[in-house]
C-alpha cells in the first residue's frame, strides 16, 4: 500500500512557493528522489555590458542577488531580459 504523501497538492506555484518556505525539504527526504539536471545555454554571452551605478544601487542589487541565491550580474542580467522583453514592440 502506498503511504499518503505529506507534501501537499498545489493550486498554483505562489502556493507552493509559500509552502517551501516555511518547511525544510530535508524532512521530506523519504518522498523525494534524486535528479540529474542538465543547464543549457540558449546563446553564448559573448558581449559585455560595463554599467556605472551608484554604490546604494550596487548593494541593494548585491543584497538582493544574495537573497536569491545568484551571483550580481546573473540578477542583472535576468531583469534586464525581463524589461526587454515586457517592452517587446
């Protein structure tokens, strides 16, 4: 027979999201199973992009990188492939 999992079902990812937040993924190691995941770069990044901010603006764009877990110029990056593509025309 096959135990109930404990990790609930999720309307949405905010849901979820909310859920990993306030529970640690090691408690549920017997329901999880081991990945091999592969990143694949669309593009190559072989431009660079040299941006003068002001020093406020570089550490609350280090602190929040840091909260995420990425390194300053991927969350750069990111926001900017965001902007750019909320701007489509």
């Amino acid at each position: 027979m096959k135990k109930k999992s404990r990790i609930p079902k999720f309307k949405n990812y905010t849901d979820e999201a909310k859920f990993w937040d306030t529970h640690n993924v090691t408690d549920f190691e017997d329901e999880t199973k081991e990945v091999d995941i592969v990143f694949e770069l669309d593009k190559p990044r072989d431009e660079t992009l040299i941006l003068r901010v002001q020093k406020e603006i570089k550490d609350r764009l280090e602190k929040v990188a840091r909260n995420k877990g990425l390194n300053v110029s991927t969350l750069a990056r990111m926001w900017l492939m965001e902007k750019l593509q909320l701007t489509k025309s």
